[in-house]
C-alpha cells in the first residue's frame, strides 16, 4: 500500500513476506517465523495452534536493525495474530526507539475497510490527495468489474478454501470478493474470521466453483495443496477448481485486493471478464 502510494523509496524495511513489489523484498527484514518453512499443511496448523496455545508469539522482531534505522512511523496490523508480530510487542519495541514512532495498526475486515485504509494511510503520511485519487481508480476498477458481470445469466455458487488441512473457509473481505465478481459463497461471512468446517458440511453447500487460495501461499503452493488433497476436492461436486496466488491477490489486505475481484470474475464468467495480465492460476484437474 505505501509503494502504491508512491513512498516506496521512503520505506525502510519490511517483514520476511514482503515480497511485491520486487523493491520492497530487497529491503532489510525485521521480523522471522518461529515456525519451520517447508512444513505440510497439517503440520503448520499444529504448530500455530501449539505456539499460540502456549501464549508466545509466532514472529520475533529485529529490534536490533529497527533500532538502527532512525524510522517516524510503523505501519503494522493486529487483525490476525497468525499473519504478523503481535501489535503489543510492535508497541513495545516502538516506546524504547529513541525516535519514538508512530504505530499506526491498519486492521479491516472488508473490502470497503481496505479502501478506507489506503486514505488513511496517506493522511498519515501528510499525502492525502494522493489517497484520495489511488482509493478512486480502485474503486472504479471494481464498478468495472460489478459491470461485467451484471449480464451474467448465472451466478455461481463458490466456495473460497483458505487452507486445506484442516480446511478454512474464506472470510473477512474475501466473500465480498465473490459477490462482485459475480458469484454467491454460499457458506462464508464477511467481515468475520476465517473460520474451519468439516469437508461433509463443505460438500452440502453444493459448491459450484471452487478456489483454492492457501493463506499467503504462492499459486504454484496452492496449486500443491490441491493437488495433495485431490479426493478431497474431487467429493465437493464442483464443476472447476482452481488455484490461485492468494499472496497477490487474496490474503494480504491492500490494493491488490483489486485483482483478485478482476481474476475471479474472469475465472467465474470468462465470457463476461478479461483475464488480469501478471497473475498466476490453474485449473485443479480431477478424475471423473
């Protein structure tokens, strides 16, 4: 959202999953994963649940290389204690810096909140009008979008699968995400958490297009997760699978949120939506 803003080059470091665009990954990482990389699915879920069970933190912070950088602001969230380094311990850090910076936590649960965030963001870094003018080119992609797709002579049921094992359905700004590009998510909520069910409960909502988009994981990931759980996905009853970048397009909040309503609109309505340039996808091939 800051380089979308046009203050890449003031940026100073990020997260170890900062990756887009390619500037951002080249700068310092302050923060680390307690969690082995490389782990299945099932594994991962275990150890966030043992870690977060036991009350210690997922992330660890640099204060070291933070200390260093002589930063005014922190921008950081507090909507998912899974996905970042805990907002207590950002806050922490921050009061010991000898520069005192702002924390600001950007924390939505839909998309309209996400929009919201880019005007916040840019007032706080004393560029407002440019807020303002970024919020509305997205919005004018999305009403594309909700345009496309408003001739479409059905409307899909869609089920969004967060992660496989065990399996989440997709919540906070993602049913929304379904709902413009012109389909209905027959089983998730918005605005509230991502949440498990059981498979049996998956398969009674009738799903008729399903998108595999493991939290922050790339499409190529996602695309593995399917793949290990064919039979699973096969007892759905879809008629398409896919897998996608949910690390672009769907996971992280920020103006990509945008591309992700435009690729499930072409995904959902072909006919309808042109295909986004710059994002991966697949299709999920199951035997019949």
């Amino acid at each position: 959202m800051l380089f979308a803003l046009g203050l890449g080059d003031d940026v100073v470091a990020v997260t170890h999953e900062c990756d887009y665009p390619e500037a951002a990954g080249e700068l310092p990482h302050l923060t680390r994963s307690v969690i082995p990389a490389g782990l299945p699915p099932g594994e991962v879920d275990a150890r966030v649940r043992e870690v977060t069970g036991r009350g210690d933190a997922l992330y660890e912070l640099d204060e070291e290389t933070l200390r260093g950088l002589d930063v005014d602001l922190i921008v950081t969230q507090a909507l998912c204690d899974v996905c970042a380094v805990s907002f207590d311990d950002v806050r922490a850090v921050a009061e010991r810096l000898p520069t005192h910076p702002r924390v600001v936590s950007l924390d939505p649960s839909t998309l309209t909140e996400v929009l919201g965030d880019v005007e916040t963001l840019a007032k706080t870094t004393g560029i407002p009008d440019r807020g303002t003018e970024l919020r509305g080119e997205l919005e004018r992609r999305l009403a594309a979008v909700r345009e496309a797709v408003a001739a479409a002579d059905h409307r899909p049921r869609v089920l969004a699968l967060e992660w496989l094992d065990p399996p989440f359905i997709g919540g906070h700004w993602v049913p929304e995400m379904i709902e413009l590009a012109g389909g209905i998510d027959p089983i998730g909520e918005a605005g509230v958490d991502s949440r498990t069910a059981r498979w049996g409960a998956l398969a009674a909502a009738r799903p008729e297009r399903v998108v595999v988009m493991p939290c922050g994981l790339t499409a190529s990931e996602s695309a593995k997760q399917a793949k290990d759980h064919l039979d699973l996905l096969a007892k759905l009853g879809a008629e398409e699978i896919w897998a996608v970048d949910a690390a672009a397009t769907f996971s992280r909040p920020g103006p990509r949120l945008v591309e992700g309503v435009e690729l499930l609109a072409h995904l959902l309505h072909p006919e309808l939506a042109g295909a986004p340039e710059g994002l991966e996808w697949s299709r999920v091939e199951v035997a019949v």
